[in-house]
C-alpha cells in the first residue's frame, strides 16, 4: 500500500506540477509529509494548481525541461532522493498543429531529465510517467501489454512511444549502478480540476456547468478510463519499491481500469450528462484528425506482482467528478473537497489491497 511513513521527510523532484495530474500528486505527497520541489512551466490561468493553492506546500520553481542547464541546476540544488517526471504535452490533436514542439518537449524534454538525474548524489528512484498511446496501436480488441511494441500514428503518441525508448536506453546505459528507473503508462485520467481544452471530461463540464449540450467527437471509442488517483497510487507504489532496491519494478507497468470498465464515449458522456442534471450530448459527422478508435491496457503485471487493483469502479470516478465540479461551481473551496477526496480514495485504496504485504 502506499505508505505515509515512507514518504514522511522524503525529498522529491516532481516535474509537470502545474499540470493537472501533477497537481494531484503534489497534494497526495504533500499530505504525507514528502519534501516536494516543483519543476514545471507556469500553471495555466484557470487550473487545479491556481485552485488548490498547491505552490504553498512546496518549493515551486518555473523552467522548462526543453532547457538541460535548467533541469540540472534545478535538480542538483534540490538533491533528491525520488524523482516523478510528469512535464508533457499531453493532447493527441494538439500534437497535430504543434508536433515539434510535442517530439522536443516528451522525447528531448525526458532526455534532459534522465540526464539531469545522472548528476544528483543519493538519488534512488525515478519514474517516467508516459502513456497507454505508446504502444503501436493496431486497433484490435485485445489489451496492450508492458511486451507489446512502442508506436504511435500520430505526433503525440509517436513521441511517448520514442520516450519509453528513451528511457529504455539511459535505464540500460547510466542507472545499472545507481538509481532504479521504471516507467508508468496510465489509461485515460480524469479527475475533478482538468480545464485542459478539447479533452471529453473537461468539454462536458464546460458545456453542463454553462447549461449546454456538450459536443462529442467521437461517441464509439473506447478507451481505458480512471480516476487520476488510481494512476498515482500505481506510481507511488512503484516508487516505493524502487527505493527499496528492488530491482525488478524497474521496467514498464501498466495501470488501468479494469478489464470489464473499459468503455465508449458515449457510455461516459450519458453517465456524466445524467449525473449532473444537464442537456443530453450532441454529436455530428465532420472530418476528423486521425485518433485510435479502440485502446485497452492489459494491468495483469500490476495486479499479479504488485498486488494493485483498482479501487473504484468508472461510475464511482465519475460520481467523484460531478461532486467535485458541482462543489466548485457552486462557489465552494477547491482544495477542501481536493483533500477530502484523496483522503476518501486513500480509504478505499487501502481497502482494496488490504491483506497485500508492501
């Protein structure tokens, strides 16, 4: 389980904490005591970052992780013993207008950060959080395993693709004697606090919290959908036992709902729209970016040799992103229900791997 003692004191490095799943871990290590420094590019004006107040219970320092002098100063003045790499470009179509920047900021960008890591005394543990798109996706209906080939037909996920070998290459060339490297490819996050544009969740809360009917793009994809803390305690998990020497969590794992809550677009966006009282979904047919139709994630790596599991099912994720936008919407403090939702989930993580020896 992911242990408050273990973190309690703890110096980390946490790249892409103005982000919205960097925000989250921010708080979940903070809340247990960690040392945490932020290295990330400024927060978006309207973000879980700005909302929660998240620069107060850490050291903050905006660079950009395209810029290697950056990283290693940052880094090395922190000295570290834990290291999450989160800092991305995480949108597939906005990889389309800007696919440099996408291959220099995910593939260069985590380059840097390995390279930075190389030079901090004491490090013990990082992890690389990619993404489910690395695999070369062949559109099947059969899970993705941590064996199945890197790919990606699109810029973004070309460029997590080339990241896991990447990360793959400096494990094998520069840490068989030093810190343990694993890399972490979740599902499809979502979680109260994402304003991230043209991404499903965020579009339906705008359009409900605005009394509109939310468009959607694509109603049939299927994707591997969980709530941003089930991603993270996989992560934190896993970085628990890299501190702990054991060398074999250091290599790729899959973290994603599970086999039977993998569903289409409209599945969520019908659930959402009743849930919050609103107008029922549109969709129309115009031409589209090329984006996978079918993706699923095979976690039996996860579950067998980690005892990890989801804790809640997509309807109760869902049901946590309602009352949190609704809390929000309604004037109320967004790192109030922030907390007293991790610690809920916390809960039920801890009851779900209950009986797991960590």
């Amino acid at each position: 389980m992911v242990n408050d003692d273990f973190w309690r004191g703890r110096r980390v490095f946490l790249t892409g904490h103005t982000g919205f799943k960097g925000s989250w871990l921010a708080m979940w290590l903070v809340r247990m005591g960690a040392d945490v420094t932020g290295f990330s590019l400024p927060a978006e004006e309207v973000s879980l970052f700005r909302q929660t107040n998240v620069a107060a219970g850490l050291t903050h320092i905006e660079g950009d992780i395209r810029d290697l002098r950056v990283v290693e100063n940052a880094m090395v003045e922190a000295r570290p013993e834990m290291v999450f790499h989160l800092a991305a470009q995480p949108l597939v179509r906005l990889s389309y207008d800007c696919p440099t920047e996408t291959f220099a900021t995910n593939v260069q960008g985590t380059a840097h950060v390995l390279d930075a890591c190389r030079r901090v005394e004491g490090l013990k543990a990082v992890v690389c959080v990619t993404s489910d798109k690395c695999y070369e996706n062949r559109e099947w209906v059969w899970p993705y395993r941590e064996s199945d080939p890197m790919g990606g037909y699109d810029p973004y996920s070309a460029s997590k693709g080339a990241a896991e070998l990447v990360i793959s290459a400096y494990r094998r060339s520069f840490f068989t004697d030093g810190p343990l490297v694993a890399s972490v490819r979740a599902g499809n996050v979502i979680g109260g606090g994402d304003w991230a544009a043209d991404r499903l969740i965020p579009d339906i809360i705008r359009a409900l919290v605005a009394g509109k009917e939310p468009f959607i793009r694509s109603p049939r994809s299927v994707r591997p959908w969980q709530h941003v803390l089930e991603a993270l305690g996989g992560y934190l998990i896993i970085a628990q036992h890299l501190a702990s020497g054991r060398e074999w969590a250091a290599t790729g794992w899959n973290f994603g709902p599970a086999d039977d809550d993998t569903r289409p677009v409209d599945w969520i966006a019908d659930r959402m729209c009743a849930a919050w009282g609103g107008p029922r979904w549109r969709t129309e047919e115009q031409i589209q970016v090329h984006e996978a139709k079918i993706l699923k994630l095979d976690c039996a790596k996860a579950r067998t040799e980690l005892g990890w599991r989801p804790a809640l099912r997509l309807e109760e994720a869902l049901g946590y992103i309602v009352d949190w936008h609704r809390h929000v919407a309604n004037g109320g403090d967004a790192a109030k229900i922030s907390i007293t939702q991790l610690d809920a989930y916390r809960t039920q993580l801890d009851r779900a791997l209950s009986g797991r020896k960590f």
